[in-house]
C-alpha cells in the first residue's frame, strides 16, 4: 500500500486503527496500556521547550503585575466578571467591545488551520493541552516507576507493599498537579494573592472551590488515565482535521517503499536486495505515547508528535543507514521521492496556497483588530428614552421626555465631561439632583476613573414642539477632547 493509498486512513474505521478490534459481540475493544519509552532527539527537545513554555505561561502569567495606575487592578491578565473588564497588560476591553474577545477566538481557529495546513496536526503533537498535561504524567510515571519495560512490570505484578507505595506517589503527584492546575484557573479571575489567601483560610466564594474541584477531578482523571483515549476517542478536532489536510501538508510519514520487506538486522545483511530498511525494531511503537505503529500509515491515533522520528534515526545511525525512514513529508514528496525525483525545499512545502490564503486572513483580521484598538475613543455615551410614559405636559404646556444617559470613562483617572443637546428648537435639559429651573442646553458631570456614571435626565421643549431626533454629544474637557453621540426621540402629543 502506497502513502496516498494510506491517506484513507485518516478517519476511523480504514487503514490500520491503533486499538485492538473488539471482540465479537461487544461494542467497545479493551484500552490497551501505553507505556512509552524514553527517547532523546530534536523532536523530543522540542517537546520539552514547549511543555515548558506552555506550563510556565499558564501557571505564572496569574501572578505578574501590571501598573494600571490608582483606579484599576494591577492583574497583568484578569477576566474580572464582577466590574465585567477583560485586561491584558496595557490592554483594557469593556463589555460593548466584546468584538475584540470574539476576534481573538476567530484568529485563534483561523490559527489552527494554518498551522494544520502547513505542518498537519502540531497543535495536536505540542501544544494541546491533553497533550501537555498527558506527557507531564507520562514523566511522572517514568520518574516513580521507571522507564516502559518498568513500567509493564509493575502494572503486572501482584499488589503489595512495593506496588502500593509506588501507586500512592505517583497517584499524589498527579493530584499535586491537577490541584495546582484547577488553582491556577481561578486565578485568572480575581487578584491572585488575594485569592490565594482567601482560599487556604476558607473565605474565598463557594465557586472557587467547586471549580478547583471540577478542574482537578478533569485534569487528574484526563491526563493521569484517560490520556490517548481523549485524542483518540472523545477529541472531535483530529476529524475536522482531515478537511484541511492533502497531499501536500506536511505529516510524519514512514516511508514504505524504502522500508519494506522488513526483517531483522542479520536478514537484511544476508539479503540485502530483498529486505528493506526496516528493522521491524518496534522502537517507533514504543516510544509513541498513544502505542500507534506508524508503518500503517496516517491515523487518527498519530498526533504527529515526532517521537517515532528521533527513534528511528537513532537506529539507522547505529546500523550505518540514512535517516529518514520514517520522517516529516508530504504524501505528494514521498511519491516523487520514490520514483527517484527531487522532492520539494521545506519552506515550498510549509508555505503552498491554501496556507498562504489562511495566512492571509489570520493577518488581516489581526491587523484590523490593531487598528480598532488604535483608534477607539475612550469616552463613550449612551442614551435611552423611558417609554412609561412617552411623555409628560407641563403645567405651561411645555413637553418634558425623560432618559437614561450613561456617561463611559475608559481611562485610568476621572475626567470631567459635557453634554451637549442638539437638535431640538428652545429645547434643555436638567438631571434628576437638579431644579428644573436650572435646565440649560448643556451639563457638566465629573466621570470617576474606569467606570460608568448613570444620569437621569429630563429634556423640556416649549409647547407645540412636535416629534423629533435629538442629539447628545458627551466631551471630555480634557487634553484630548474626545467626542461621542447617542441619538434618541423626543415624543410630543399627536406624534
């Protein structure tokens, strides 16, 4: 079978599934236990440099500090669901700017398909977090019970005090990391220090606990036990991933043409015209951490992490062969490297078409989220008319509309700011701390800092005033003078 006839085996069911068949008569086969070896290489390095740096970021971005001035947090990154900001060092969204948040998580998907276009499922391999978490186990598991031969052992031997001591501090250190995982979580929600001691001395709000709980529970039961079968079973991405991957898109391929026949070392050398360059080692398969053999071609069950590539090459190096054998390739390379052609440079492979066209509209989104948040105001109104009832007739026949203004402050410092009303013939305003003698076509008002300050206001228009659109105009009465309007109706008797 050819690399592009194993393409097919990219979703369940064709190809060479990596769990067991059922038995006859059951729904489900048997979790076979995956104990991967250690290996050392440059995709494992890199897995390394990635767990690290994903980890970090997660668990110290919560206590980095931010200098937001005297009226706001110095959270470096809070989602503050009470005051209802969302902060990210000098960046501030306000509710009604939630379009910047949902940009984010567009860039975000727009995101992953460009990567899985131009080098298959990495995300997958490196940076998932059921990935992250499931090979920080795996070390855990290495560390207290020793590498995958260990590791068989032990699963196998009769419970006693040994088993039950290695058991309970692997099984302590998983909970370790699972707590400090749902803790870290919640901290992103309020001032860390604050709530890290609220915590401990049981005054924090009732959520807090029940999401550390649900959150340890997850990441122990995932990523201490579940681990592949997540990827495999339960993740629905590796399946939608199949819609952007071709031909052309990088994948860790084993190359069957040069690896078949396989047979052992000592066969090999005896015939070396019917044996291949395949060993049939089974290194590949040990080292992967969902047990998948990648000699039967692409599967859902491989999530391109590179591990079976470091494992290869350290065994054709010790027995004098090319590396390669199994390697990062497009179907459409390996095809043309087989029929003895010069395959295309990597930057060509990474960056065909359909990547470029997902490039460019990850870039274009972003830079016009840049250029909304260079250029947004940081004053803003709004005006909404109380309509029970429409209107009222004064004693002098004079019509008077109330309203809801609210005057919006995004700066770090109060800020005195004027309304204006326009569009309205005789017509003035006064709010409800007012006389209504003291009506006048414009109000000032002090706005406190980072906040919103609500008015009652009541517009007066002489008698026969018919209906019309009115304007109000906020200003801030500052160095900036920053501008905005709200348009509403002024109701009289016959509109």
């Amino acid at each position: 079978m050819t690399n592009l006839e194993h393409a097919d085996a990219l979703t369940p069911g064709k190809g060479h599934p990596s769990p067991p068949p059922a038995a006859p008569g059951k729904l489900y086969a048997k979790r076979e236990p995956v104990y991967p070896k250690a290996v050392d290489g440059p995709f494992r390095r890199f897995k390394w440099l990635v767990m690290a740096v994903t980890l970090g970021v997660y668990y110290v971005t919560p206590w980095l500090r931010w200098d937001r001035g005297p009226y706001a947090p110095d959270q470096a990154v809070l989602v503050d669901l009470a005051n209802r900001r969302f902060y990210m060092f000098g960046i501030e969204i306000w509710p009604h700017e939630f379009y910047f948040v949902a940009g984010l998580l567009i860039m975000a998907g727009i995101g992953l398909f460009v990567i899985t276009s131009a080098v298959g499922r990495a995300w997958c391999g490196y940076s998932c977090p059921q990935t992250v978490w499931t090979d920080l186990f795996q070390h855990v598991d290495r560390l207290v019970d020793g590498d995958r031969n260990a590791q068989a052992r032990l699963a196998k031997a009769p419970w006693g005090p040994k088993k039950l001591a290695k058991r309970g501090l692997k099984y302590a250190i998983y909970l370790f990391i699972a707590f400090w995982t749902g803790g870290a979580w919640i901290m992103y929600f309020a001032d860390a220090p604050t709530l890290v001691r609220e915590f401990w001395s049981g005054e924090a709000a009732p959520v807090a606990y029940g999401t550390v709980a649900v959150l340890t529970a997850t990441t122990f039961l995932l990523g201490g036990f579940m681990r592949e079968q997540v990827c495999i079973y339960m993740c629905p991405w590796p399946r939608i991933q199949t819609a952007m991957l071709d031909e052309k898109s990088l994948i860790v391929t084993y190359k069957d043409w040069r690896g078949e026949q396989r047979g052992s070392l000592k066969k090999a050398e005896k015939n070396p015209d019917l044996y291949g360059d395949c060993i049939d080692c089974n290194q590949c398969v040990n080292v992967c951490p969902t047990g998948y053999d990648i000699r039967n071609g692409p599967d859902v069950a491989c999530i391109t992490c590179g591990l079976c590539i470091d494992a290869c090459d350290k065994v054709m190096k010790g027995i004098g062969r090319p590396r390669g054998l199994i390697d990062y390739a497009t179907l459409e390379g390996c095809e043309i490297e087989k029929k003895g052609g010069e395959t295309h440079s990597l930057v060509k492979a990474i960056f065909h078409p359909r990547t470029l066209v997902y490039l460019g509209i990850w870039g274009g989104i972003g830079l016009g989220l840049l250029f909304a948040l260079g250029n947004r105001a940081r004053t803003d109104i709004s005006v909404a008319q109380d309509r029970n009832p429409p209107f009222m007739l004064m004693s002098d026949g004079s019509v008077r509309n109330s309203y809801t203004v609210k005057l919006r402050n995004m700066e770090a410092r109060p800020r005195e700011m004027e309304i204006a009303l326009s569009g309205l013939e005789g017509g003035a305003m006064w709010t409800g701390d007012m006389a209504n003698e003291q009506a006048a076509a414009t109000l000032t008002r002090t706005v406190p800092a980072d906040s919103t300050l609500p008015l009652r206001v009541y517009v007066i228009a002489p008698r026969g005033t018919g209906g019309h659109e009115i304007t109000m105009t906020v200003t801030a009465l500052d160095e900036k003078g920053e501008t905005d309007s709200s348009e509403a109706r002024f109701d009289a008797p016959g509109d």
